[in-house]
C-alpha cells in the first residue's frame, strides 16, 4: 500500500490515471507574529529597535465600557476552502462570510456582561490591503468600536503519521485504510481599536478522527473539517468569555 506522503506527493498524477476523486486542504491560519502593530517610521528601524515590541510596551487601553466591539475572522494570504474564500491581499486576508460560525456562538459573544455591541466587518468598510493590524484597527474605527476581536482557523490534515499541508491536493481514491484524524485550532486576540493594547489572547482545539477511507469523497472529508472547525470556534467563544470578565474587571475605570 502506498503511503500517505506518496499518496500526496503524486496526488494530481494519480487522480489523472485513476479517475479518483481529489481533495484540497484550506488555507493557514495566522499568528500574531505575522501581524505588526502599525507601520514604523525609518527612524525607528534605523536605530535598531524591535518596532513591535516598542509598540506593543508603549500602548494603553482606551477604550470605555459598555464596549463595542467589531470581530473579524483573518486568514493566511491565498486562503480558500470548499464553502469559504479570502478577501484582500498582503500580509494576511480577510473571510468574510461565516460557514462554521454559529449564530448561537455570535448571541453569546453579543451577550457578554458589559458589551454594547458586536460589530461584523464586511467589504464596504475594508481596504484591499493588508499590512498591519492597524488597517483593521482603522475599519473598527469607522463602525464606531472601542476593541477589536481577531480570529483565525489553523485546520491540520493527517493520516497515521504523516502531515497533510493547507492547500495540499488529496487523491482519496488512495488513501489507505488507517486513522486519519482533523485538528482545528482557533485562536482569537482582541485589541484596543484606539492603542492597539492586547486585551487577551484565547484559543481552543478540536479534533475529528475517522478511518482514512471512510474520507471516500471531497463532501466527507470538508463535512469532517467543518465540523472540527465548529466545535474549535464554539470552543473559543467560551475562552474569550473567561477572560472578557478580567478585562472588564481589570480595565474599566474607576473598577466601578
């Protein structure tokens, strides 16, 4: 039986001389790493700095509460799946419409104890280009938001002991009878719209494991990471709920 890394490696010439079925894993996630604060002045760089850490020491909350706050989901560049696309281009993209986000999910964040609102981007209010948090921090502005709520999935493939890569074809017509499982990670960090302070990070795991040939079409293997990738985001929104009463508690003035 061949294995999986081969199975991958040849995806394409295999499905071409066996008429299989084939499978292209989503996109990546983003770190936080990959997403600077602002763009920094050339005096800054010049005198050897760590621009993001200078930022990141020097800023404040600023925000009041009741909070409202925007939520966006990001990607890597290039992202795509079978039920969601990227907008926009550069350092990170934006997905902006919900496939695995429940509304019960959404009810709850909207609900949170001290929050006045939650505000969903879309296209009228975003730039094509994305550089740094601050184009997004610029768009929450716009809908009259005090923090901002970045979320991004980072969903695995992997069969026995091999890796499968986002945006790998699959041939699924060859894929042998082993565990397979799928790991969905969603990470959240929520900033200050003004400052760009870290309020809190969360994030969450959830994981789907089946036999590698019960993934027999592209429909059971997406239908397996969209549910994986569900729980991974119902999951997050308890994460961020816990530490939303900190940031209430610790940030809002006068502690009253």
């Amino acid at each position: 039986m061949l294995r999986i890394c081969k199975v991958i490696g040849l995806a394409l010439l295999a499905a071409a001389a066996s008429g299989c079925a084939t499978y292209t894993t989503p996109g990546g996630g983003v770190r936080l790493d990959d997403l600077p604060a602002a763009d920094f002045p050339a005096a800054t760089r010049a005198a050897g700095e760590e621009p993001d850490f200078v930022e990141l020491v020097k800023a404040e909350p600023a925000a009041s509460f009741p909070a409202r706050i925007a939520i966006v989901r990001i990607q890597a560049p290039g992202y795509s799946s079978r039920t969601n696309s990227c907008y926009g281009e550069g350092r990170y993209c934006v997905v902006t419409t919900r496939d695995i986000e429940s509304d019960a999910s959404y009810d709850q964040l909207s609900k949170l104890p001290s929050m006045a609102g939650l505000a969903v981007m879309n296209r009228f209010v975003l730039p094509r280009k994305f550089t740094t948090s601050g184009d997004l921090r610029r768009a929450a502005a716009a809908l009259r938001t005090d923090m901002l709520l970045l979320y991004t999935l980072d969903t695995g493939f992997k069969v026995e002991n091999s890796e499968v890569s986002p945006l790998t074809v699959i041939s699924l017509g060859l894929l042998p009878t082993r565990k397979a499982n799928i790991a969905a990670t969603a990470s959240a960090v929520m900033l200050d719209v003004r400052t760009g302070f870290i309020y809190g990070l969360a994030e969450a795991t959830a994981i789907e494991e089946q036999r590698a040939n019960v993934w027999s079409t592209a429909d059971a293997i997406d239908s397996a990471r969209k549910k994986a990738e569900s729980v991974a985001f119902e999951k997050l929104v308890g994460e961020i709920a816990k530490f939303w009463d900190d940031v209430v508690r610790t940030h809002r003035r006068g502690n009253g």
